[in-house]
C-alpha cells in the first residue's frame, strides 16, 4: 500500500505530529498526518485529501522527501513524505486525534510509529543540511 504522509513546519521549525486514535493499528503512536493512497489518484492529490479530512488543511505546495518502504509484519507499505511547504488554514484535529507541535530534533523516536523514524532522521538531515 501506498501511504503519503505530511510534513508541517511552523514559523519556529517545528513539525506536526498527530497521535493515532484508539482502534487504529499502533493507536496512541504518533505519525505524520496523512494516510492510505486511493487507486486512481496522484500522490499529491492524496496527500491533500487526507490533509482535507485530517486537519481541515488545504494544501497548497508540497516538495517530497523520502519514500521509504516498511514491513509491520505482513503488512508493507511505502511510506511517502512530502514537505508540506505551504497551506490554507489552521490545523485542527478533525478525527479527534491530539495533535502536537515539535522540533524535529527534540521528538523522542520511540512514540513514532516505526515507519515515521527514518523519514524523521531524514528531516532532521536535510535541516542541518539547510
Ligand atoms: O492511517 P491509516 O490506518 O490509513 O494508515 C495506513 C497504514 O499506514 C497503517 O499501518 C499506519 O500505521 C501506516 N502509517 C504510518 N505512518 C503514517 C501514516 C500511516 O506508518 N504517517
């Protein structure tokens, strides 16, 4: 499966992270927001849908990152980053997930859903490369 998930930076450099609700696989990890690519529709197009139903967001440009693929077990995907570079709107936690703002090198990789650390460490990389 293909997975996009979303990179929001604030005016100090942090980034958005959202905890993933009860019921949900990994509930109560954080991730990056975003979710599962639709057949039929780009990256960039799921990336703002799921952005749309998560946050409330519209997108309005984002660069990738890194794709990176994962293995919970059975169950792979590919998890795409985008660097959310510009959006409309303050985002909200439309799925009643908590939601938390944080600089990328102070998030401690253990409340990440274990695909999300390496696009972290790749963040974090290409800030101090910046
Ligand atoms: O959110 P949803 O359940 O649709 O995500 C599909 C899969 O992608 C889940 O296994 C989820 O853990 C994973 N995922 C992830 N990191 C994200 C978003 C989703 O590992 N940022």
């Amino acid at each position: 499966m293909h997975v996009m998930a979303g990179l929001l930076r604030d005016a100090d450099g942090r980034v958005l992270l959202a905890q993933r609700p009860p019921g949900k696989h990994l509930a109560g990890m954080w991730e990056f927001p975003g979710g599962k690519r639709e057949p039929g529709e780009t990256p960039l197009a799921a990336l703002a849908r799921e952005l749309r139903e998560e946050l409330g967001v519209t997108l309005q440009h984002a660069e990738p990152l890194v794709a990176l693929p994962w293995n919970y077990g059975g169950h792979e995907l590919l998890l795409d980053a985008w660097r959310v570079e510009a959006w409309i709107g303050e985002p909200r936690p439309l799925e009643g997930q908590a939601l938390q703002w944080q600089l990328p090198a102070l998030v401690d990789m253990a409340i990440l859903t274990p695909a999300d650390r390496p696009i972290l460490q790749t963040l974090i990389e290409a800030c101090s490369a910046a």
